[in-house]
C-alpha cells in the first residue's frame, strides 16, 4: 500500500490533533475525576452530568456549542482572540479542543475509577511515615492510579482520532489544517473516484487504533511485570 | 512518653480516653468496636479528635489550636492490614519511611532492621507475594525505619497462626528491649495483652450522652 503524500499529512495530521487532544484533556480529566471521587459538594451531581454531556449529545450539537462559546465572537473565543490572538475555528488546534472535549467523559470515567479503587488507608499510611500530602498523592496514589491514566490516554487518543461531528461543526473541514482522517474519508467518498483513497485511510484508521490498543496493553503489561 | 486525652464522637458514641504509656509496651485492651482503633488513629493524626490533648515527647501534637499533620508527628504505625504500597518492592517499602525521617536519627540501621525482623529473604519480594506474617514484619521495619518517638500497633497477632504469632511477638519483644522504643498496642484478645503488656489500659465505648 503506497501513501500519497497527501495521505501522509491526513496521517500526520490526525496524530498530531489525537495527541494534543489528549494531552490537553489529561490535566483537565484528572481534575474532573478526583473531584467527582473524592470531593462532597453542592452541584456535584449537575458537574458529573456536564462532563458526561459529550458522550450523550450529538457531536453536532457539541460542535456548535463551541462554536457559540469559543468562536472569534463567542463568551470565551473573543477573550481568546483579544488577549492571546488565539483564533480556534478552521485551524488544527481548534479540531484538537472540539477532539479533547468529544475524549473527556471517557478518560474522566478510565480515571476516576482507578481514584475510587485506591485504597485511601494507603495514603493515611504514607503520612504516618512521614509523607505530607502532596508528597503521599505523588509516590502513592499517583502510581497507584497509572493503569487508569494510560487506559484513559489510549480511549482518549482512539476517540480523538476517529472524532467527526464536532469537528467538522466546530473546526470545518479543511483539507491540510483540520481535516484528518475520518473527514478525509468522507470528502473522498463525496467524491468521484476516491474509492482508492477511502480504502487506503480506513486501513490507515484501523492500524492506528490498533497499534493504540497494543501500546496501551503493553505498558499494562509492564505494570503488572514489575509488580508479581 | 505519651500522654493521651482526647474524645471524638463517632455515631452514637464518644470514643476516646485518658492514660500516660511510658517505656516498654503499653496494651488498649477491650471489646471489639470500643474505639481502640480510632485512638490509635487520633494518636498518628488520622482522625481528629473533637476535643482533648495528645502530646508526645513533651511536643503538643493536638491541642486547643494545635493539629500537627500526621507527617510531623515522629508517630510510628503498624496498621492491622500492614498497608504495604503495592507498587513498590519490599526494600523500596523498607526505604519510603527511612527516606521521610525528617533528620529524626535512625534508632538502628537499615541493616540492623532487617537483621532484627529476619527481613533478609523478603528484600526482592513484591508485597502482594508476602504471607500475613511476613506482610506485618516488613510493615514493622517500615515504621521503625522512620525513627518514632513511639510504635503504635493495631491488633499486630491478628489473623495469624501461632509460629507465625510467636515471630511477631519476638520482635515486639527485641524492639522494647533492644531498640528501646515505647510502645502502645491495641488488643482484644486477653492471651496476647498477658504475654506482651508491662500495664494495660481498659478501653470501652462510651455511650454518647446529651
């Protein structure tokens, strides 16, 4: 199977966009899921249900939601623009946000389970030998959380990757700035004789996915090595 | 020296107590669900007392206005459950306390440690191949291995048959006679008070009132 070098930014921009996606949703992930396993709070139940908006609404709607939030004349898009000269409509980071938005509910749910199995009389016992918390949340319950955190990457990368509906809304569809493959797909079926093509980057589609899944059972599986 | 005043209201009852435990072992005896535990906890800084003085050493660790966190409290504790992080090798378990002594001085080596508990064969172990017994000794040296001003001990012969309670009860014998270190140990079971104990305290819930 020989690539186009078309085909080849499609791939390379779609990596780019999955990972951005997913390393911009981390911190913000981690966040969600520790408050919603740790912390009581007023509202508590109405943030789980945000965070789970995306995984329920029709990523069209996702999209244009972003649009009016984060578009050059949106609440947030217009502070964007005006204090950073950050545009995020029709360019790659803006297909990264609406990807990293689409990934959220699935890595908030990989994460947070993996906070509510970590024993806490764990951490109590990191205090009691002289760790403070912050030192106790890093060389305990960090750790302890990783098979979680990389299940949570992989789920976020596979879902960034294959993201379509808020993308298009939200991003456009531009080939060499924010089309990756899946809206690659579509615009060679829309047209003629791109059979070839739509062949060649679902095959591309489902080695990256793959080789997602084998990575992430791989470093599992080192996990588990180093432990028995 | 340990000096212990201090109650908390967990549910329906007032948990808690008044005693000194001085030099060698000192046992909370009494029934199953009278608060020992939660003592134990308010000692180490787990649980906050609701009132009440715990001072160590002639240092004030809670007080009116005073919580010191658990970390700064020079509190040994051998949790029932060992607690053994499972993500790390025995000698890195060994080591996480040794690492955190604040400049507290050793009482006796890393070495001297493993000697005493008979660690020597466990130091490549992952915790989740240890057996109950080996599970508690490593958590002994893990506490040790902090340098405390006292070794607290929640039910240490718990679930574990009788070699493997005569090991444990040797070394909490070797730690009060060779390491010199107070300390207070939580037991419902009057055998083990009897073998171990230099003075026993009673403890039994108190109904909350009011």
């Amino acid at each position: 199977m020989r690539l186009s070098a078309v085909e080849w930014a499609i791939l390379g921009l779609s990596l780019k966009v999955g990972i951005v996606a997913v390393l911009l949703c981390l911190p913000v992930a981690f966040a969600l899921a520790w408050l919603l396993a740790r912390r009581r709070f007023p509202g508590r139940m109405l943030l789980d249900a945000l965070v789970h908006l995306p995984l329920v609404l029709p990523p069209v709607v996702t999209g244009w939601l972003l649009l009016i939030l984060l578009g050059r004349n949106g609440a947030v898009g217009a502070l964007l623009y005006d204090w950073f000269g950050i545009t995020l409509v029709f360019r790659w980071t803006g297909a990264a946000v609406a990807a990293a938005v689409m990934a959220l509910p699935l890595m908030v749910r990989a994460i947070r389970l993996s906070i509510e199995a970590v024993d806490r009389r764990l951490e109590g016992a990191a205090r009691s030998l002289g760790a403070g918390r912050w030192d106790a949340f890093v060389s305990v319950t960090l750790p302890l959380c990783r098979p979680g955190v990389i299940a949570a990457l992989v789920l976020g990368f596979a879902r960034s990757i294959g993201e379509f509906g808020a993308t298009i809304t939200f991003a456009s569809n531009i080939p060499g700035e924010t089309q990756t493959l899946p809206l690659a797909i579509y615009a060679a079926l829309q047209s003629p004789g791109g059979d070839a093509m739509v062949t060649r980057l679902s095959i591309l589609s489902i080695l990256v996915s793959l080789a997602a899944l084998l990575a992430s059972e791989w470093i599992a599986r080192r996990g588990r090595h180093a432990r028995v | 020296m340990l000096e212990f005043d201090a109650w908390k209201k967990l549910g329906d009852v007032i948990v808690g107590g008044r005693f000194t435990a001085g030099s060698g072992v000192t046992a909370l005896f009494g029934p199953s669900g009278a608060g020992k535990t939660s003592i134990l906890n308010m000692v180490a800084g787990l649980l906050k007392p609701d009132r009440g003085r715990i001072v160590a050493d002639g240092t004030l660790l809670f007080g009116p206005g005073v919580d010191l966190p658990p970390e700064a409290r020079g509190i040994g504790y051998v949790f029932q459950d060992a607690l053994l992080f499972p993500h790390l090798g025995v000698e890195a378990n060994l080591r996480y306390g040794e690492r955190r002594s604040r400049g507290r001085p050793p009482l006796i080596g890393f070495d001297a440690t493993v000697a005493l508990l008979g660690l020597e064969a466990l130091l490549t172990r992952w915790p989740a191949t240890l057996s109950g017994g080996e599970a508690k000794r490593v958590a002994i040296g893990r506490a040790l291995l902090t340098a405390p001003r006292i070794l607290l001990m929640d039910e240490p012969l718990a679930s574990l048959d009788a070699p493997r309670r005569a090991e444990i009860i040797a070394a909490i014998l070797r730690i009060r006679d060779e390491v010199r270190l107070p300390i207070l140990h939580v037991s419902h079971d009057r055998d083990e008070v009897d073998r171990l104990a230099d003075a026993v305290i009673a403890i039994d819930g108190r109904a909350a009132t009011g």
